[in-house]
C-alpha cells in the first residue's frame, strides 16, 4: 500500500510536515501537546473516541453537578465509557431455545475465539473519547511510586535517580494538580483517620488524605476533578495559536491505523489514519497521511503491532522482538464494602475539634429529625495507606462511584465506605498481550491475553485480602452482596510493561527517553512503558516520563542535541512550574462557570 492522500490538516501549517504527531488525546498525550506546543511546535494529535463535551474537550464527566448531588448515579457512566479489549467466545446450550432456530455455535463480533477464559485479563478495558479515561476517572489518585519496590530507575546512582524523580514527580503533581487537602474537612475522613491512627498496628503505616488531581470551587463543597482537560489548559483548541505557541490540531473520530517507516533510515516517514466521520458519511476517500518530525503512541502496543513491527502471532522476525515478549504488569484488586460503626452526635460533639462540633451542632439544628449527626454535605472520605517494603499494596478508603460495587440505596449512603487494596506482580516473558490476524470493532489487530499469577504473588495477594478484613473490622460491618472479595483480573485498568522502557535494547523497547531503540523518531507512552511492577496507580509516573520525553523531542527538533544519551531534566524545561510563569497550569481559572447557553 503506498501513501495515502495527504490529510486536508496539513493545509493549516502550509502543507508543511508536523513537528509532532501524537496518537491518543488521554492524560499522556495532552502532556506531550502541551509542552510541546507552548515550546513553538506544531502538533497534530489524532484520537479514535469522539468528543464527549465540544466546549471542553477531556473535561471530566463527573463535575456535573447531578453526579456531585448523587455520586452513585456516575456508575452507569463509567460502565457506558468502557469497552472490553478481549471477551472469550462460549459454547453455553440455551436448552429452552426454540427447536427451529439456530444453533450452532458462531463467533459473534466483539468474541475472541482464541481468548482462553483461565488466562484472560477479563476486566481490562479502554475508553475511546477525547480525554480517554481520565473523563471518567473515579476520584484521580495521583500517588507516587515507592523506591526500591515500585519506582522504576533512571539513573544508576541514587542520588542522580531522586533528585531526578523528585524534579519530574513535582512538575506532573503542578501539570494535573494534586491535593491532599481538598477532603480535609470531610468529618467522614477524619472519622476514618482517627480509628486507624489510634490502632498501634496502623500507626507507623503512614495513614493519611489519599492524593487526589481535583480542587474545591471556592473552598465549598462542589468539587472540580481534573483530567485531560486541565493538562491542555485554557485557551489551548484554538485555530489562530498565540504568539510563542505552535498550532494545534486535534482529528477526533480518527483512527491512527499504522506507522511508515523509510526503507533505509528506519524513521517514520507518516502516519495513516482513517477518518470515520467521512467513512460514516460513504465518502471515496477515509484513508489519509499525515507527515511529521516524530511521533509519539500511546496506548502504543496495538499501533506498532499493525505497524508490522511485533506482537503479532506467530510473526516472523519482528523489527522490535520485545513487543512479543512484552512481559505486561497488572495489580489484582481485592474490594469490600462496609457500614460505619455507630457514630454518634456525643462522640462528634464532645471529642472532635470545633469545626467538626459547628457542622454537627448546624445540621442537627436544620435537621432534628435526622438520626445521624453527619451532614448531608459532608464530603466523602479519601484516606490512603501508601505502599511499603512490608506491606506491598496500594490501599483506598474512601466513598465514590467506580464501575463496580453500586451501593445499596436501603444504606444511608453517609455510613458507606468502600476499601479497594492493589497487589502488585512482578512481569514473566510468558505474560503478554498477543495480536491476532483477526480485527477488533474498529478495524485494528484483536488482543489476546495470556496471564498467569505466581506463586509468590498469590501469597501475597493472600496477605493483602487478610490485612484488608484487619482494617475493615475497625472501622465497621460489611454491607450484604459487598463482602470481601478478589475483582475480575484487570479491572484497575492500569496495564503496564507492554512497551517498556529500559537500560539495553535486549529486554526493552525503549530507552528512558520513551524513544523507541530501532526507530530514533518514535516515542512510545503511556501506562505500558512503566517497566516495573507497582501497587499504587500510575497516573502520575506516566506523565513524568511524558515530561521528560517530550524534553528530548524538544531538544531534537530545535537542533540542541542529537544524542539519545539518558541525561538530567533541566530546569529550563519545568519552568513552567513557577507559579508566576506565563504557562503555569492555573487550574482554579480554567473555564467560566456559568449556566447561560450560548450557540
């Protein structure tokens, strides 16, 4: 197949090839626009989902006010977002089926005939929209990950590798805005915090507010949660750029089909992509090129295995070898729900601070009928228990909404809270994410699973479920059908070490550039690049190495460097952290709040 047409795009920076193409508009991608295009470049990014809100693209869904008044009417939200990546066929009998229709077994489309159900990740999904995921994230957690356990190691000398953690976490902590503040005046929380803190086998466990992307509109209690959107900032899908800026160019709708690369160099030459609002409308031409300095994936795997560069099954000498043993990294999620133990308007009166007496004392005022001295307002709880060389799991406690576990509308929704605990294990070459010849719904190689837990990791998953009943029998009773148990393998969603990155070409993808060994112009991103197991989520540690990723293509299209050598972030780069920087992420300004509809 030669190059398709040029895309009309193009005709925006003159028919000039783009500085940076990126696939994907989640998280990851937006970091890679940004600073990209606040540096002068320009930039087309391309995602296969639609627009969810034409005002601001990636806003996250639940800062409408609905689901702040009923947290759980967003589990149907979450639910409609994802679509699971690989589903097994089935040889069920329907024995009550009418003798005179069909009964032979078919493959119905969006199956996977080779798809094992005992190795299957059968919970993993993705979200297709602008943003992806972060549109619907449940509550952002935004933790970092543990030294020596989970935090992967750019330099071989500690103190290079902290300092150099410590710049990059900071700098994703600005660019999402994390808080640990935005709860603390949940009496729920400290209700939480109180009882654990007070037990001698939780006290040196670093109980305390879990880290969350979001901030308080005017310190009340509507909460504005982050995604995608703050990432691109105000101001940023405009059709004229500012001056310093670079142009940009999002095609929702879009899917990014395949790389090119050039016979001999071995750079991408274009990208193709299929239009699927002109293959929606039967127009001759979907297939179209863009051109570009360097590209960038996320969500990489499934482009590169169409690219014809690995995964696929049974492929013959693949350009990139580590792509079939990919060694994928997941945490398996034990989860419960349980009833508060009694609180009492005693115990919040006499025991707590005065902030706490003034809400209970206002509410029990305006509200005498009401048994339960917590007010309706209340925020939720967000309380976390960090991982540690001892206890290797992620722990949340807190009251939200998530694609699981809807809470019982006969349980006053003040007294629940959910616990959510997330093992980690480490990857094996024989677990991997393997493409077919088949195609999924939207035309791209079909993924197949083949995961298997250790030994080891069962254990200690056996550890995490006994040390979640622990802390759950201090704080109160399960809630019936929410008792303790283990979710379907891959519900976090956070698959990782699919495009690794690493020292040596020999057991990676890429380097800790995120550039990709065999190809000097393309960049992988993502969850999937964090070569190391890890418990808590990586959110933030996927837009760190985004961060200094997009430093290197930085350096490479000004001419600055032309050597893939893993060096320090300079501060230059960040220094868009400084509050007083023209480019400072200001996510308390970020859009108008206001109810009049304008067309």
């Amino acid at each position: 197949m030669g190059e398709p047409k040029l895309h009309p795009v193009h005709r925006d920076i003159n028919d000039q090839p783009f500085d940076v193409f990126i696939a994907g508009s989640g998280p990851i991608g937006a970091t890679y626009a940004r600073l990209l295009v606040h540096s002068g470049f320009n930039v087309c990014m391309v995602e296969i989902g639609d627009l969810q809100d034409s005002l601001h693209p990636g806003a996250h869904q639940k800062n409408e006010i609905r689901f702040q008044k009923d947290i759980d009417k967003f589990v149907s939200i979450i639910q409609g977002a994802l679509s699971t990546v690989s589903s097994p066929t089935h040889n069920l009998v329907i024995p009550n089926l009418d003798p005179s229709a069909y009964r032979a077994n078919t493959f119905p489309p969006g199956y996977n005939e080779r798809q094992q159900s005992h190795n299957n990740l059968g919970a993993a999904a993705v979200t297709r929209c602008v943003g992806g995921m972060s549109t619907h994230w449940c509550v952002v957690p935004t933790p970092t990950f543990l030294k020596g356990v989970e935090r992967p190691k750019i330099f071989e000398n500690d103190a290079d590798d902290d300092c150099e953690w410590d710049k990059i976490y900071h700098a994703a902590k600005v660019l999402i805005g994390t808080s640990e503040e935005e709860f603390d005046s949940s009496i729920r929380q400290k209700i939480v915090l109180d009882a654990l803190k007070q037990k001698t086998e939780y006290a040196g466990r670093n109980v305390k507010a879990l880290p969350l992307a979001c901030h308080r509109i005017h310190n009340g209690r509507y909460v504005r949660w982050h995604a995608a959107e703050n990432i691109f900032g105000k101001n940023f899908f405009v059709k004229t750029p500012q001056s310093g800026h670079g142009t940009f160019r999002l095609l929702a709708n879009t899917r990014c089909t395949k790389l090119v690369k050039h016979p001999d160099t071995y750079n991408i030459e274009f990208v193709i992509i299929r239009d699927y609002i002109a293959d929606m409308k039967g127009e001759p031409e979907v297939d179209f090129s863009i051109r570009a300095k360097h590209f960038s994936a996320c969500f990489s795997i499934q482009i590169l295995a169409n690219s014809g560069f690995g995964a696929i099954r049974d492929q013959t000498n693949p350009l990139m070898p580590n792509l079939v043993i990919n060694c994928i990294y997941r945490f398996r999620m034990a989860f419960c729900r349980i009833v508060l133990r009694q609180v009492s308007q005693r115990c919040l009166l006499h025991s707590q601070p005065e902030w706490v007496r003034k809400a209970v004392n206002n509410h029990q005022t305006e509200h005498k009928a009401d048994p339960l001295p917590v007010p309706f307002s209340d925020p939720e709880p967000q309380v976390t228990i960090p991982v540690s060389a001892k206890f290797p799991w992620h722990i949340q406690i807190q009251r939200d909404s998530f694609s699981h576990g809807q809470a019982s509308s006969l349980v006053d929704s003040r007294l629940v809270v959910d616990l959510r605990f997330f093992s980690m294990q480490d990857g094996r070459p024989e677990n991997r994410i393997i493409f077919e010849s088949t195609k999924d719904a939207y035309g791209m190689p079909q993924p197949t699973f083949e995961y298997r837990t250790t030994a080891d990791y069962a254990l200690k998953a056996t550890e995490m479920m006994n040390d979640m009943t622990n802390i759950a029998s201090v704080l109160g009773g399960y809630l019936p059908d929410s008792y303790p148990q283990f979710m379907t393998p891959g519900l976090p969603f956070h698959l990782a070490g699919s495009v690794r990155l690493g020292h040596d070409k020999s057991d990676s993808v890429a380097n800790y550039n995120s550039q990709v060994w065999q190809i000097k112009n393309l960049y992988v991103a993502g969850n999937g690049t964090i070569p190391t197991a890890f418990a808590a989520n990586p959110t933030l540690t996927s837009l760190a190495l985004a961060i200094r990723s997009a430093c290197k293509i930085r350096d490479f299209l000004k001419g600055s460097s032309t050597s893939s050598e893993i060096t320090v972030t300079p501060d230059e780069w960040l220094k868009w952290t400084n509050a007083n920087d023209p480019n400072y992420p200001d996510h308390k300004n970020l859009r108008e709040l206001q109810s009049v509809v304008l067309i």
